[in-house]
C-alpha cells in the first residue's frame, strides 16, 4: 500500500483531502505545517508529498528542495489557491511532480496522485534491480581463498575506483569477463553500460564496423547508420576480449580513443568522441607479440596501465571444492534435483584433473554429471570417462572401448529421461532414427 502525506495548514481541506484518498487505497498521514511534515517523513518514509504551497511557516516551493534532499525518492505535489506561472516553472525546477491549483482537486488530484505513486514504485524496482547486478556483479561473489586470487582481487577492487585502462591476463575460461564485469559495476561507471566484444569472433570489416560504428552507404547493405560499441558505452566501459586477436589496423584507430578519447566510424568524415573505460583480455602474451611485430607496440603500452594476472584452475586446485558445491547449487535449481555434494573418490578425480579449459570447463563437467546423477551424491560414474582409470567403475567395461561406453552412455541418458526417447535424442544430440538404431544394436 503507498503510503501518502498530505501538508496543509487548512485541517477541514486537509481531512476532506486524506479521506477521498483514503477511499483509494492509500495510507494517508496528515501535517499542518512544515516542521511537522519533515518530522513525520522521516519517520514514514512516505512516497508521495502533497503539500500547500502557503504554509504558517515554510513556503512550499521552497520546501520541495529540502524534501527531494531528504527523501530524493519521495514526489512532491504542490497545491496552491492562487497558481501563478512563476511559482510553478520554479517549483518543477526544484523538483516537484507536479503544481495544480486546489480548484482542480476533484479533477486531477487521484490521477496525479496515482501516476506519482506509479513513478515511485518503477523508481524502486529499478533502484531494487540495480542492487541485485550490483550483488551479482560485487568481489565477493568470486570464489575462492587460494592466495593468487586474493591477490588478484585485492588489485581489481583497487583499479575500480580509478578510470585506469586495465589489461587482464590469463587462460581461456579463467574468469577475465567476470573480473571486468566487477570492476566495472564497483566503480563510478557502474550506472552506465558494460558493453563486451570477443575480437576473434568478427571478420576485421566487420569488428571495426562493430566497435566504431558506421555510416549509412558506408559499404554495401549499409542502409543506414549504426551506433558502434564504443558508443554504446558512452560513459560506462568497454570489454574488449581477446584483445591479441584484433587485427593492426584497427589496433591504431582504438590507440587514438585510448589517447583522445576520438574514434572516425567507418564512411565518416568527422570524428566522433565517446567518454569510454576500456577493459581488455587476453590470453596470449602481448609483450612477445609486439616484439614480433604482431600486435603494435604502443597500444600494448596504452593498455598495460595497469595489469591483473588471473591463476589458472590448476595453480589454484584448493578452490576446486568451492566451485564444485557452487556449481552443483546451480544445476540442482536448474534441473530440479537434489544432489548434496560429491562423494570423495569423484571429488579426487576433480581435482587431479588438468584442467585445460580451467573454470569454464569445470562448470560444463558438473552440469553434466549433475543430469546424469541418480543419486545424492556426485560419483565417479557420473564424470567423463577421461577422469578414470583404464576402467568403468563399477561395471567392469573398458574405458578403451568405444562401443561400451557408448552403450552405457546412452543408457544412462535414458534412464535420465526415464526412457522418454525424444528427450534423449536432443540431450545425445543425434536423431531420433539414430537412437533407436542404438537401442536395437546395444539391446538396450
């Protein structure tokens, strides 16, 4: 229920006013002056303020100053017997909703007053859902109490309270994105865009097209003019992944943005500015690529302002057991399972394994073994056969041989479809004709 107050020295208006509002819905406090108003606001909290403008002992133009000061989300109306344009520009401009004259209450009063309400509530959700990417987005929901990535957040908590270019180093899947999305939603930047290109996923025409932006006629099937990702996150920052696979050219024009803060998008004649944080990543080494003439040496300077080295998953082996619990709260949510943890055998395995493509590879492993899981407890039956030894545990089946472990595969789908044929086609990625195939060659 929003909650209402209403400012007015004339008590017989005031009542009349609180109990037509009253009959709407809202929860209404009363105050016949201003001292009583601020004093009662800032016990209630209210949404919205509907005050006189004449009061004993503020003018109430005035007053939507100190009220948007106090409560900044709080919308004050004003209402007067004797409206003038004057105090009416002035009042919007200190930030009132709106200024009617009380002629018009029975008019405009419950519609005003609802679209306040409306505008309140929006501005809560947002200010609600700006907290939650904050949380999600926040250092401490990175996992991990291995000292490298300690060291490693201490210096990206640092960096985010700077506008400093930061260059993140590290293996593929080790984090570089969720580093740049932290630093970007802790820093003074975080109510602007977060905007992410992976450079080795776009042909060069197309990459400059998409980070500069360009003009309509530009190249053929420009039809019109595009906004590109530099401007797109005009005040806020730029991720720029893979940054080692950016082809020379284009390595010169984001040098002149790191310097001037001026970028020409393609089929333009003038320049263009943009107030843009870069964040770039890489997993290559860059000082020997600029050595070598692959990567240009100055821009690899302009980056390397400041750089953060992530610890690949196998320098930091003792964080593996957090990861794993995480991950398995998120599959269990996801696919409606109850799995409580790992047994110690298949949490051994997890960790002995080299883990090449490091976290994002180890959240892959777990979303599976946690759809083929019929247990509580993750077992070593549930992993890849690459975890094992020679043999299937369990089963006595070599893991050498490829028509076994297909066959114990695809049963183990099934019985995770309980036996909906359909549904394990589409999870064994192979046609339904093909399944059957298999049901009738492995006696299944």
């Amino acid at each position: 229920m929003a909650k209402l107050l209403i400012v007015d020295d004339e008590e017989k208006l005031r009542s009349l006013l609180a109990r037509i509002l009253r009959l709407e819905n809202y929860m209404v406090l009363e105050a016949g002056n201003a001292a009583q108003a601020i004093k009662l606001a800032e016990k209630e909290l209210p949404d919205v303020i509907i005050c006189d403008v004449k009061l004993p002992d503020a003018n109430g133009v005035e007053l939507v100053l100190s009220f948007k000061s106090k409560f900044p989300q709080t919308e004050i109306i004003l209402l007067t017997a004797y409206g003038n344009i004057t105090d009416g520009v002035q009042s919007m401009k200190n930030g009132a909703f709106d200024y009617i004259t009380k002629g018009d209450d029975n008019e405009k009063i419950i519609p005003l007053v609802a679209r306040a309400v409306e505008k309140v509530s929006l501005q809560k959700r947002i200010t609600q859902l700006e907290k939650q990417v904050g949380k999600k987005y926040s250092f401490e929901t990175i996992l991990g109490n291995s000292p490298s990535i300690k060291n490693a957040i201490t210096l990206a908590q640092k960096v985010s309270q700077t506008d400093a270019t930061v260059l993140l180093m590290g293996e593929t899947g080790s984090g570089k994105e969720v580093f740049a999305q932290a630093i970007h939603y802790n820093s003074k930047r975080d109510k602007h865009s977060f905007v992410a290109i992976n450079c080795s996923a776009f042909t060069k025409e197309l990459l400059e097209s998409e980070i500069f932006g360009h003009k309509a006629g530009a190249f053929t099937g420009a039809t019109k003019d595009k906004k590109g990702l530099i401007e797109e996150a005009d005040k806020g920052t730029l991720f720029l992944d893979e940054i080692g696979e950016m082809p020379l050219e284009l390595q010169a024009k984001l040098l002149r943005v790191l310097e001037n803060k001026e970028y020409i998008k393609v089929g333009d004649t003038k320049t263009t500015t943009a107030d843009v944080r870069i964040i770039a990543a890489t997993n290559r080494n860059l000082e020997e690529e600029a050595q070598a003439g692959k990567f240009r040496e100055d821009l690899y300077y302009r980056l390397n302002v400041f750089t953060i080295t992530l610890p690949s998953l196998n320098e930091r082996k003792e964080d593996i057991p957090a990861f794993v619990s995480f991950y398995i709260q998120l599959f269990n949510k996801k696919l409606g399972k109850f799995i409580t943890g790992t047994n110690k055998e298949a949490l051994q395995q997890l960790i002995s394994h080299n883990w090449r493509g490091n976290i994002r590879e180890l959240k892959n492993i777990i979303e599976r073994a946690c759809i083929l899981c019929e247990t509580e407890e993750l077992a070593p039956d549930d992993l890849p056969y690459e975890f094992r030894n020679t043999h299937v545990a369990g089963t006595g089946i070599s893991a050498f041989d490829l028509a076994s472990v297909e066959k114990l595969h695809i049963q183990r789908v099934l019985n995770h479809t309980k036996g909906n044929k359909a549904e394990a086609a589409r999870l064994l990625n192979i046609g339904l004709t093909t399944l059957y195939r298999k049901i009738e060659e492995y006696k299944l």
